[in-house]
C-alpha cells in the first residue's frame, strides 16, 4: 500500500501510510488469523482500557464517586440518554450493545493518539466489521419483530403515490450502502487525519520549514482529538439511528 | 508505457474523485450553518437538537465517503 502512495518532491521523503501497515509483533512471517498484530495489541489495549474504566473505576460503587467513577457515570449516563432519545424507550433494551461499540471505539481512536502507536479502527476490516454486525444484527431484529412489516421501511407513506415506488427503490439502494459509508466513515476519517500528521511531519525536514510544520502538527494533533470523539460519537449514534428504523419501520 | 498511461489514469481519475470531497464538504457546511442559523435565533431548543444536527451532517457526509472510496479504489485496488 505504502510504496505506490510515497512521493519523492525535492529530496524530502513522504511515507504517510507506513504506519498502517499491519505487522506481526513477534518475528516477522506471513500472517495468519490466528498471528498477535500491531492491530490485535492495540485492539486488545481498547478492551482492557474499557475494563479498566467500567470495572475498576466502579468497583467502590461508592454513593460520593472517586473521579474515575464520575467519568464512568458521565459517559454511562450520556449514551443511556442517546439510546433514549434517539431510538426511543424501547431502544433501551439495546443499549449494552450501543454503549459496548462506543467505548471500544472511543478508546481504540484515543489510544491510536499516542505517538508510535498503531490505530486499529483506520484498518477497514476493523470497521467493517463492527458494522457489519450492527448491521446484520439490526436487520435481524427487524425482520424478528415486525416480520415482512418490516418492509414499510422502504415505502414511504409521506410521499404521493406516484413517486412511491420510485422512492422505495432509492430507500432500499440506500438501506445496503448502510455498513459501507458506517464503516467507511470511522476508518477514513482516522485514515485521512493520521496520514495528513505524516505530511506535515515530514515538511520538518527542510530546515526553514520545521517551526511552521511542528506548529502545524500541534494544530491537526488537536483537530484529531476532536475528531476521535466525533467520529465515535457519529458511528454510535448512527447505529442508534437503524436501531430506531428497525422497532419503529412504519414513517 | 502502456502501464504509465493506466497509472497516470488512475491519478487522474482518484484527483477526479477528491471533487467528491469537496462537494460533501459544502453539504456538511449547509447542515451545521443552518442549524447555527436557526440555534441562535433560538437557542433554547438548540441544545436538544445536537443529535438531530450529527445524524444530519453524517448523511450529508455519506456521499463524500462514497467519493473517497472510489478514489482509494482506485489507488490501490484498481
């Protein structure tokens, strides 16, 4: 991926995309799907960050919370509030699942901050398959619970009924782009900010460049912090968003 | 020369795609002016309605996603 990407322009060397590259940690042979990745560390990092937030910051369950409890309540109460709002009461029986794809999220972007890290949810397998799964599992939940009503999705009864049929099949073309652009989104997004870092860092290497190229990556850094909210915040609530078309189908 | 003119294509044709880009950027801009339009006019209702604003601002970025995914396709798979 890297070596039709690099640009040679006056002696600087750019290779913005080296650091998606997934790499086995121990040794280095052809990888399996069973081989331990920089992706598979940083994954597992996620995980053991939403442990360590959830388990061991509530494990005094105290009445005055410590500060990591407080965090934990804050985004607890946050996205309960989402799920609520945006899929309505009887959305709430989900919100394990939405509140568990937010936190892995959320930390794997925040994780991928730190310098040398690896950032797993810019690989779109990562990310395809997390929505994949809503996916799938939203579209399942449909069907279970409302049947071939379900269907009514597509038919939009605001519109007249001439342009109906028309309608239902822009809606159904747009209801299978659905896990594309929920995938596409998170992973280019992280993908687009982290290698425009690597230009910018590489503009150091011209001397009378440096001050503007370190400043300059001071200001994406930031822009980046609020991107990796952002976009875990957009990806959880566009999945609240299927999960409200998916119980209530009928517009 | 014959692999040259289809690479150069495919520069050509992910640059093309990166239009796509800017045009979902103009999208997104209309979604958040508007909302900061009506969100100062009254701004009592503004906190409410962030959600409707993110779940609007991502379909409007939906299509620029489709444009860069044509262009990285085009890159690197083409």
């Amino acid at each position: 991926m890297a070596d039709e990407a690099t640009s040679e322009g006056g002696g600087l060397s750019f290779h913005p995309l080296d650091q998606f590259i997934v790499k086995p940690l121990f040794g280095d042979g052809p990888i399996h799907w069973y081989t331990v990745t920089n992706s598979t560390l940083w994954l597992a990092l996620a995980v053991l960050s939403v442990v360590g937030l959830l388990v061991l910051g509530t494990r005094g369950r105290a009445i005055v919370p410590s500060r990591l409890q407080s965090v934990a309540e804050l985004v607890y109460g946050f996205i309960y509030k989402m799920v609520e709002d945006v899929s309505g009461k009887d959305g709430v029986k989900y919100f394990p699942y939405v509140f568990t794809v937010f936190l892995f999220i959320f930390f794997a972007n925040f994780l991928a901050l730190i310098p040398m890290s690896f950032s797993p949810t810019s690989q779109f397998a990562v990310t395809g398959f997390l929505a994949l799964a809503v996916f799938i599992s939203v579209t399942t939940l449909g069907l279970v619970k409302h049947g071939l009503g379900f269907l009514s999705l597509f038919w939009v009864t605001a519109a007249p009924l001439a342009v109906r049929p028309i309608l239902a099949a822009i809606e159904f073309i747009l209801y299978w782009v659905r896990p594309v652009s929920h995938s596409v989104r998170l992973a280019g997004a992280i993908l687009a900010g982290h290698a425009l870092l690597k230009v910018f860092a590489g503009f150091a290497q011209l001397a009378p460049a440096a001050p503007l190229a370190i400043l300059g990556v001071l200001a994406i850094y930031a822009l980046e912090v609020l991107v990796a909210a952002i976009q875990a915040y957009v990806f959880t609530i566009l999945t609240c968003v299927y999960l409200k078309d998916a119980l209530h189908p009928h517009h | 020369m014959e692999g040259d003119i289809s690479q150069m294509g495919q520069f050509i044709g992910a640059g093309l795609a990166a239009i796509g880009s800017g045009a979902a950027a103009i999208g997104v801009g209309h979604v958040a002016g508007n909302f900061l339009a009506g969100a100062l006019r009254n701004p009592s209702a503004a906190g409410g309605q962030t959600a409707t604003l993110f779940i609007g601002i991502a379909f409007a970025e939906a299509l620029g996603i489709f444009a860069f995914l044509v262009a990285l396709l085009l890159m690197f798979a083409v």
